[in-house]
C-alpha cells in the first residue's frame, strides 16, 4: 500500500481532471467495464482556429482538462499499468484527444471485426497490438485508425453495425437516432439521492456511453445491457469512496472481487 501525497492545488487539478473523465465521460467504462477505449477532446488556445474555437479554449472544460493532463503527466509514471495518453489532432488545429486503452480487450475488437478494419485501411492487420504499436508514433485516431468514423466508433464500443449507419447518415446529411431514444429503463434500477455526492450523481446520470444507433437492433440492445449493469458496478465501487483515491487505486491495476 502507498499512498500519494499532492500539493494541495495540484491534487484540486487532478480531481477536477477525473472527474470530468470517469464520472462524467466514459473512462470508467475502460477501467471496469467491456469498454475497450475512451476518449475525450479539448480545445487549446494555440494554435488559434479561428475566433469561436479560441474563445471555447478557455471554458472550464477546456481548461480543466488541459491543466489536469499536465497534472497527470507528472505523476503518472507511478501508474504503469494506466494506459492514458494525448495525442493532438492533426485535422484540427489546436484540438487534443486524451485517450485511456483496455489493450486487450482493444485486441479483441479489432480481431473480431479484423477483416473491416483490414477492407478500410487497405493492408494486412496481425492484431491490435500492432495498431497500438502503431500509435506509439503517430496519432492512434487521426493516422493509424485515418479517422474513419466506422473503425473509431467500433474501437469506443459503439459497434460496427451502428457505426456504418452513423457514418451513412452524415454522408446522406440525413440525422440518425440515439440509441437511448426516450427510453425510460435508462435510469431503471438507480436511484440517487439529491443529496448524494456530486461524482455520484454524475455516474447515475451522464456517464453510460450514448451513441448513434438503432434502438431495437441486437447490436444495441445488447451493449446498452452491457452498459447499464457497468453502471451498477461503478455506483457500488464507488458508494462511500473518495471519488480521486477510489480512481488512482484503478489506474494503479486495483480491480474490486466480482
């Protein structure tokens, strides 16, 4: 057992940081559920992309994400078995993705769609460990995946079904549904009280991954099954735990009994 000791403003930047990922985006998703990858985006004021994007560099979004990864690059050599990264965009100047890999279970993604993946990049793929080799020198999304929103959307868990239609929907301009629709068995089986720690209520409300899709196909209902009961599984780690600590135990290879 070894415990962490921050400076008090940096420990405000890296909670801040962690939560906005893993209680309020997916990355909790990666690091006790099936999620093979999670990722988020920020905006960075430099290079300026025009004055809108420049001006959204300086949410609290933004900045909270910019300053909790430089935060955690300091530290995270203490975590070795955390696999999360930055890589900066290529296509859109000033844009970062901060990314968090399950490397096997990405593995299993793409050997379970490999000839995809191999149709779409136009070459032999052994494995996803040599995609994730790949990336450790150029940009996972914008140059070993080229973008494509089918392989990204397959690879974020999303499916491959789902994720041709999304891609068919923007070429045809033509919205396509979410998954979720008006469902009201989203929140079946959770209750949180009003009074219930904020990373709680985050977990309850806004973390389940919510995609493009077809509300009844297989493919959906089958990962929105697999995600609700990751829900549950994060709300019970998580109840009566210090939401930074509870984290850093998992980015340091902690995994709860099943």
């Amino acid at each position: 057992m070894h415990e962490l000791i921050l400076p008090v403003q940096e420990k405000i930047r890296l909670a801040s940081w962690i939560q906005n990922l893993f209680s309020e985006d997916n990355f909790a998703y990666t690091t006790l559920g099936s999620k093979s990858i999670s990722w988020a985006t920020y905006q960075n004021p430099l290079p300026v992309a025009g004055w809108r994007r420049c001006c959204a560099s300086f949410s609290k979004y933004n900045r909270t994400l910019r300053n909790g990864w430089k935060t955690w690059e300091k530290y995270q050599h203490l975590f070795p078995s955390a696999d999360i990264w930055m890589e900066r965009s290529t296509s859109h100047p000033g844009s970062s993705y901060l990314l968090i890999i399950h490397e096997d279970r990405f593995n299993e993604i793409v050997m379970r769609h490999r000839d995809t993946f191999q149709k779409i990049l136009s070459r032999e793929i052994t494995d996803g460990f040599q995609l994730l080799q790949e990336a450790k020198t150029s940009s996972l999304i914008d140059d070993v995946l080229q973008e494509h929103q089918v392989l990204i959307g397959t690879v974020l868990g999303y499916g491959e079904e789902n994720s041709w239609k999304f891609l068919r929907s923007c070429e045809s301009r033509i919205p396509y549904g979410w998954v979720w629709g008006d469902e009201e068995h989203y929140f079946d089986g959770i209750s949180v009280a009003e009074d219930a720690p904020v990373t709680e209520r985050y977990l309850a409300r806004y973390s389940c991954p919510s995609f493009s899709g077809h509300v009844n196909s297989e493919e959906s209902i089958a990962l929105k099954k697999e995600y609700l009961l990751t829900r549950k599984k994060l709300l019970e780690y998580y109840k009566d735990k210090d939401f930074l600590e509870a984290t850093l135990s998992l980015l340091a290879g902690y995994r709860p009994p099943t």
